[in-house]
C-alpha cells in the first residue's frame, strides 16, 4: 500500500480513477486478500525476525514503509525495539492503531505521512531494518521511489537492509483468475481490462505491474542502493539491498544471518539460483537421470517402460504399470482428437525417456515420432528397444534439450510431453518458443506436467518448498502462466483436464513399492527416497500441486 499521494495506479482511464490513498479498509482487507497473499505475510515476519536477531542487545528499529493496515509492523513488534509504521492512507492507519491496542503491544508508532519526507517525522531516527513490502515500492512511480530510496540510506544504519517487495510476474495470470477477479470492491470489473508487459490494466481504472526477478534486481540498483539477494517467494519476490559498498567490507565468508537473508529453501545464496550451488535443473537433469541409482530405480520401480505419473482416478484401481498406461492412453487420445494421427503424420516427444510413450504412438497410428531427451542412459535403452521391436523407421532419438531442438522449422503435426516441462526450470518459455517454431500451422501441444497451484494457501508453503529442493527449483509452473507464455510465443490453450489428485496416489504407491524392495538398494538411497515421495504426497495432498492434460495449438 503505497505511503504517497501520487501513485502510478491513480492513471486516468475513461472517467473513472483509482486512488490508494482513498483505498478503504475493507476493500484491501479481505478475506481473499489475506487468504492470497498470507503466505507471504508470514515469510515477511520470519526475515525481520533473522535480522533482528543478529543485531542481540542493540536497540534495533524496524521501519515499514507503506504499512496499510500494519498486519507486518504489529507482528513484527516482538522482534524489535523500536517500530515504525507510515502510509499516507489515514484510515488505514486509524485501523492499524485500533489493531495495534488490540494486540497490546507497546513499542508500534503509526504516523499518516507522505514516504518521501518521512525523516521529518522520525526525528532522524536511525533503523537497522527498513521493509517496503507487498508491491508498494513497485507501485510508486519513477520520482516517488527516488525520493523513497533516497530516505531510506539516510535513515538506514550503515550495516542496515532494505527488504523490498514485489509481486512476481510468473503469478500474475493466476492471481487474475484467483484475486483480481474476486475482489470488484477493489479493483472493480475485470471486463475489457488487459494483460500485457506482466501489467494488469482494467477499464475502472486501475493498473497493477508485476515483477520479474530481474527487474526488481534493476529497479533498485537504479536507485543507488546495492542488491545482495532476490528471493522468490510464493507469488511475490524479496530485494535485500544494502548502502552502496557495505557488501565489499562487511561480505561474510559463510553468508550469516547478518550478511544474508535466507532463502526460500533454508538455504543461503547471493542471488536467485535455484541451488545453494548455483546448478540449474536443466544442467542437472540429464546427469541425475543417467546415474546409476537413478537408472536403477526407475527400472526396478516403474518398470522401465514410462517413468511419469500413473492415472488411478478409474474402476477398479489399478496397479502401478496399467495406471501409466493408462496415463499414455489418455494423451494419445488428447493428441489424436486435436490432429488425427496417421501414417505420414509426424510428431515431436519433449523428455522421450526410455521412449515407452513414443513406441506406443507409433505402434497405434503408424506416425513417425522424434525423441527428444538429454539423458544418455535413457537414450540408450530407448535405441536397444527400438531395435529389437525393429521400429527405426519410425522412431528417430535426438540426444538434445527441448528446449532447443535440431528440428526443422514447421515440421511437426504435434508436440507432446510427460511430466517433463518441470524441469526446464526458468527456461519454460523457451520450451513453448521451441514448440511454436517445430509446429506445423494448425498443429497440436499437448503436455502432462506437474505444476504448483495459481493460489498458494501459507500452511502450505513448507510443503511445497519441499518439493522444490528436490527438484532444484525456486518454483514450477502454473495452469495460467502457461496460457501467457503460450500467448506470447503465438499459441492457442484450448484446454486443460484436471486430474491433480493422481500425484499423490502415484507417488504413495511408488514409495509403497520402494520400500517393499528396499534390499535392492542402499539404506541411505531408501531413506533419501522416501522422504522425497512423502513430500509429493504431502504437497499433493495439501493442494499445492496440479496435474493434468493441457491442449494448446498453433493457428492455421
């Protein structure tokens, strides 16, 4: 919630305007808002609560800027000495004062004043944490936040943070369907607004911008202060920033609490890399998938003809390989309805494997199919089966990423994949790029793949944080950011066929089958294992997790 009257979303559009410094109480503070945006709540608390902690026995202040209501300031006031509120909305601070009696807490000061003189009523105070939290900072417009950052290095202490934050672009397509939508009191009808450049622009009024990681790193550096993490978050991102040249003199070799903020994995890192390491999941896929104990358990587990989720949502529940196959049924029958396979058709596997779902493609309509796949072992089964079953005329094995592929231009009639698009990471809009291009006009995308939910509840956070570690990831996809990336790279989404509840059932029966088995392998491989599948079925179970058949295709 902005703390200056002059706000980029006070744009004139039509004769209609929106004001956040006219924003009332209860059109910010609803149900669904705290119900979206909760889990980042909570995690802005945690970071005051590390930080405050490193600074024992110091007379440490906290400062918000743009406090709204001071849901962040009150629970943030047993941590601190000293803590500020300031917001240029007075009934938000009335609420927040009423709020702060109610909680008793003693040490909270609410001030109704414009952010970019805030020095003139914080007596030149000095505090050692200052947060800008929500998307405030990103609201402001360019002169606001210069003035903003220009107070903040003056009431920062020298060994101070900045934490600012920003809502993350990747989830803007899902808070339009699971937010903006819901609540009309705040942002009115979403009816002829639009979507474009990760910013929101509706017909009342108002026009909220979403961040990528990337930019918020930018905006703030652009602002002379200096950039020592982004962490991804939920739908949101953090910026911790410093006063320029802190962390040249101040730097810690093990990156403690007082020199970095920790992740979103528990983890500390210097910037938004998805491992403590900085591997990236692409570089790491084929590498986990062509070892040895990897190698071994699908094999052993999954029989070594698919390796993706089994579908048991049928009568009578069936056993783990007829549930993959049933899996591979449905696709082909999802790819076949949109581009009527044949002889003479062609089609593209993203993520082939052992190369199971390309055969069974083959097999049933005599369509020419190319495995694309980065692991050397899988490809390497996949080329012994394929001969045996004397199938190389129609099956064609590329040792390459999907994400750029040695296909021609326009050469395909369709495009699948299986639990595979996870793990391009951030380079998921590379993927839908690629496809446009190997696509034939008309041609058909149809793809399995886990995804994390649009709407992220807070109790489930730690689970699905526990499923991002093992993956190497700092998020995955959604049902409707995929609809914008599609858009952007020229495609159509048609459909998509919820199945989410099988990715608990499959991997319980995974993990079920492992340890039946587990002298087959190591104790420590057992125990590693297990714990992994507990997480997917935690996060499925916790509805933090979708799964399902999604149809998009490229125009004529």
């Amino acid at each position: 919630m902005p703390a200056t009257k002059a706000v980029c979303e006070e744009e004139q559009l039509g004769k209609k305007q929106f004001s956040w410094s006219a924003c009332s109480v209860g059109a910010w503070r609803n149900e669904q808002t705290m119900k979206t945006f909760s889990a980042l709540d909570s995690k802005q608390a945690e970071l005051v609560k590390e930080y405050a902690a490193a600074w024992s026995g110091r007379d440490v202040g906290l400062l918000d800027i743009a406090c709204g209501t001071g849901e962040h300031v009150i629970r943030c006031a047993p941590f601190v000495k000293r803590c500020w509120g300031v917001d240029n909305n007075a009934s938000f601070i009335q609420h927040a004062q009423q709020e702060a009696v109610k909680a008793g807490v003693k040490n909270v000061y609410l001030i109704h004043h414009d952010a970019t003189v805030m020095q003139d009523v914080t007596a030149q105070q000095k505090f050692e944490i200052i947060t800008c939290l929500g998307n405030s900072f990103g609201i402001f417009p360019m002169q606001v936040r210069e003035a903003v950052s220009k107070q903040v290095l003056n009431l920062m202490t020298d060994d101070g943070v900045f934490i600012v934050g920003f809502w993350h672009a990747a989830h803007l397509p899902g808070a339009v369907e699971t937010f903006y939508k819901n609540v009309p009191q705040l942002c009115g009808s979403l009816e002829g607004s639009r979507l474009e450049n990760n910013t929101l622009v509706t017909c009342t009024g108002y026009t909220t911008h979403w961040w990528t990681p990337e930019e918020a790193r930018t905006c703030m550096e652009n602002y002379g202060l200096e950039v020592q993490q982004v962490m991804e978050y939920a739908n949101g991102l953090f910026v911790f920033c410093r006063k320029p040249g802190y962390m040249k003199s101040h730097a810690a070799a093990n990156g403690t609490a007082n020199g970095m903020a920790a992740t979103a994995n528990g983890k500390h890192g210097g910037s938004y890399a998805y491992t403590s390491n900085g591997d990236g999941p692409e570089d790491a896929v084929g590498a986990y998938y062509s070892s040895e104990d990897a190698f071994k358990f699908y094999k052993a587990l999954w029989g070594s003809v698919h390796i993706h989720i089994g579908s048991y949502d049928i009568e009578p529940t069936p056993c783990l390989e007829d549930a993959c196959h049933t899996t591979v049924e449905r696709l082909l029958a999802h790819v076949n309805r949109a581009v009527q396979l044949g002889p003479g058709k062609v089609v593209a596997d993203l993520g082939a494997a052992y190369g199971g779902t390309a055969r069974f493609f083959a097999r049933s309509h005599g369509c020419r199919v190319h495995c694309i796949e980065i692991s050397e072992k899988e490809n390497e089964d996949n080329a012994r089966v394929t001969e045996e079953e004397k199938m190389q005329d129609l099956i064609a094995i590329h040792p390459e990423s999907f994400c750029e592929t040695s296909l021609p231009n326009a050469s395909v009639d369709a495009v699948y994949s299986i639990d595979s698009l996870l793990h391009a990471g951030p380079k998921r809009g590379d993927v839908f790029a690629e496809v446009a291009r190997i696509l034939k006009p008309g041609g058909a995308f149809v793809y399995a793949d886990i995804m994390q939910a649009d709407l992220l509840p807070e109790e489930g956070m730690p689970l699905l944080t526990r499923v991002l570690e093992r993956l190497k990831l700092i998020r995955l996809g959604t049902v409707a950011s995929d609809k914008v990336l599609a858009s952007q790279h020229g495609l159509v989404s048609e459909a998509f066929h919820d199945h989410s509840p099988n990715v608990a059932a499959h991997y319980g029966t995974i993990r079920q089958r492992l340890l039946e088995r587990r002298s087959q392998f190591s104790d420590a491989f057992v125990e590693r294992m297990s714990a992994g599948l507990e997480a997917w079925v935690a996060a499925s179970k916790g509805g933090m997790l979708v799964w399902g058949f999604t149809v998009m295709r490229k125009p004529l």
